[in-house]
C-alpha cells in the first residue's frame, strides 16, 4: 500500500530529487534504453524506476534518484493545491498578459524526465514543427519558402482546451499502450486543476509542448491530407496552424476553408481563433511563427533595429548606463520578480538570429562580434557574470528562462 498524501508535507514538494546519489552509475551507458523500459512499464514500481533512467540521462552523475514518497506527493492534483505557481507575462500586444502555470520544484523534475521519456517513445508527424528534437521554427518557415499565398490560423485557448480526459485516453493508444491504472497517474503528474475547476494541460509546465503534438497526431494528418487535396503545403507550431500555396484556395465562404474549420473545431473540438486568421499574399511581409518567408528566412526589421539598440547604448554609455536604459524600457510585471539582465538578453536574441539567419549571415557576424568585444571587457573585470550561448544554463535557470520569454517586449 502506498503512503496517503496526508502523510507528505508541503516542504517535500520543494525537493529536487531525492536524498540517495547515482555517482556510482555510469549514468550514459550502463542504463538500459527509455523505449525498452516503457514498453515493459505496468505499475507505479516501474514507472518510478523509468523516471530514475531519465534523470540520469538529464543531470549525469550529478542525479539523485526521485522517492516513491515524492511521486505520490505529486500525482494526486485533487488533493496537493500547491504543485503550482502562476503568474503572467506580457504578450506582443500591448496592455495583454499570457496566464503561465509553472510547476514547483519537485514536479518539474518529474516532467522533465516524462519529457524526456515522452520524446523517447513518441515520434510527431512531420508536419509538427514545434517542441521535436532537431526542429525548430526554422524548420516550419522553410516548408512555406517563397509561396504565392501564406494563410495562418490560430487555435484558441489551446492549452486549457486539451483536458486530462484526452490525455489519459490518447495514452492507452499506441504508441504509448499504457494500462487504465499507468495512464491516469502520468495524466495527473502532467495536467492540473484550474480556476475554472477544470484538468487540463498547464501552460508552464514542461510535458505540456510535447503532449499537445501527440494529441493532435489526428488533426495533423487530417491537415495533412486536406492540404494534399488542394496542392497546399502544411505545418503546425503547437497551436500556430500554417498553409500556403500557389493559388488562393481561402476564401472564407469557400469549400476548403469550411472543410478546415469542420476538421477543427467539429472532428477535433478545438477552436480556431478568428481575430489571428490572416492571409497574406506575395506583395506583403509574411510570416511563419515569426520568421520572414517572402524570399529566404529572416526576422524583421524592427528586431535587427532593437538588437543594434541594445549593443550601441552599451557601446556608446557603458554597462551601467545601458543596463538603466534597457530597464526603463522594459515591459516588467509584478508577477516576473528578479533583475533582467541586458547581456542575457542579448545573447538570446543573437541566438535566435543565428538560427534563422544563419552563422555567417553579415548582420549576425557584425554584430556578434561587437558583443563579444564588450563581452570581453567587462569579464576582464570581473564585474558581472555574463550567460551567452551556454544551452544547459538556459534551460536550467528559472529566473533566465522568464527573462527569456519577455524577448519579444524588450522595447517600446
């Protein structure tokens, strides 16, 4: 018999891992392959010890093994009300917030070893472009390359539209097979109770991306299909829905944007967002998730503009002069707490721009190697630490990762 939540407290949920170590474990190749374990996987025994393969492979000898007590703790939603802490971040339109839902601390280890587990086991149809290792919205932008036509679609409140109920029932089908009894504790450790009192997917926590894909396996290759019929190309970037072609097809009153909005909301039951439906033709800027398409991928102007603002100030003021500056011009909430950083800031920006345009594209070598100079200047005096181009810090450092998400808000 496991341990009633009632015999946790509050403060187990704050631990990372457990108190026992793997520094014994050759942790890269001595553990048998995720794909195999799950395959084998009938009871929470089984499910904990596959949890224990991923944390080895995320965090090396550095793991410590996740407690049965710690899985029970975070598996009952109904009756553990602080798994989750919310707070907002601003969206592109001015005055507008997104609701994000994260994870606390012993729960988000957990998710990102079923993450882990999940991509393992899971491969998404092609058309996905969003959250599958080695694709990127690059990737996505490049399906639509120089096409006459681009036709977005936005789905509506698409994280809290996909509820517990999909999710345990999509895992009892292939390729997952999991049992009644495996499928619900997974669905609970991967969806919560919101302020509507419904379980759905929270958007913050680190399954969320990945599950959505294999939700919506159906619709993809429904999309697919219609696409196929109208001679279209098709992606999808989590709930960014994109279609483009040679001929204007997308008439509103016409058969094949009836028959998209039938697949949707009727067959799949989401819903389409009609104030983000936009189509654009060859003679305007157009985009997927963000990326210029019209002729080779590219950002827009306005964030090459904000990324040569960012580094002159510095250049031209100084650190501390810049730093000022880059705060007054922040879009900050009282729900994002911490210092926000403008050589972090930078360095995700330039990332970003690398990874559409290129390593050797001019603009991002020029301006590259401005911010290395300054870079190097101020480690020399030991005056700030400076986090550029390092993956694990990213993905491991809350406070970062927030600062991150506001790149889009950087100025006015």
């Amino acid at each position: 018999m496991f341990p009633s939540i009632k015999d946790f407290s509050p403060d187990d949920s704050d631990t990372v891992l457990g108190s026992g170590s793997f520094d014994d474990l050759d942790v890269v190749e001595s553990v048998p392959e995720i794909e195999e374990l799950w395959k084998k996987m009938e009871t929470k025994n089984d499910l904990l010890g596959l949890l224990n393969v991923a944390v080895c492979k995320i965090y090396g000898k550095k793991a410590k093994p996740i407690t049965m007590r710690q899985l029970n703790y975070h598996t009952y939603s109904a009756n553990n009300k602080k798994r989750y802490v919310s707070f907002l971040i601003p969206k592109k339109k001015k005055g507008e917030f997104r609701n994000i839902d994260a994870p606390c601390k012993g729960l988000k280890t957990i998710q990102k070893c079923l993450n882990l587990v999940f991509q393992s086991v899971y491969m998404p149809c092609e058309a996905a472009k969003g959250f599958v290792p080695n694709r990127s919205v690059v990737d996505g932008a490049m399906v639509h390359l120089r096409q006459r036509y681009v036709y977005n679609v936005d789905l509506k409140d698409f994280f809290p539209s996909i509820t517990s109920g999909r999710v345990f029932k999509r895992l009892q089908s292939k390729p997952f097979c999991l049992n009644q009894e495996m499928a619900s504790t997974v669905a609970d450790l991967c969806c919560y109770t919101n302020a509507d009192g419904n379980n759905v997917l929270p958007q913050g926590a680190p399954t969320s991306p990945t599950i959505t894909n294999f939700i919506c396996e159906r619709l993809d290759r429904k999309l697919l299909r219609l696409a196929k019929a109208y001679k279209l190309k098709y992606t999808r970037y989590a709930d960014d829905i994109t279609f483009s072609g040679m001929e204007d097809v997308f008439d509103e009153t016409g058969r094949f944007c009836q028959s998209l909005k039938h697949i949707i909301e009727e067959e799949e039951h989401f819903k389409m967002n009609a104030a983000k439906t936009r189509l654009l033709n060859r003679g305007n800027r157009q985009e997927v998730t963000g990326v210029t398409i019209n002729e080779k991928p590219n950002v827009p102007r306005k964030y090459i503009k904000q990324l040569r603002t960012l580094i002159h100030n510095w250049e031209t003021f100084g650190y501390e002069k810049a730093q000022e500056v880059f705060l007054k011009h922040y879009h900050p909430t009282k729900h994002i707490e911490g210092q926000h950083h403008i050589e972090n800031i930078i360095a995700g920006k330039l990332d970003y721009l690398k990874m559409v345009k290129g390593i050797d594209d001019s603009t991002y070598r020029g301006l590259s190697e401005r911010f290395e100079k300054l870079v190097g200047k101020i480690c020399s005096s030991k005056t700030i630490k400076v986090v550029c181009d390092n993956q694990s810090n990213i993905s491991n450092d809350d406070a970062l990762l927030k600062e991150l998400m506001g790149l889009n808000n950087l100025l006015k």
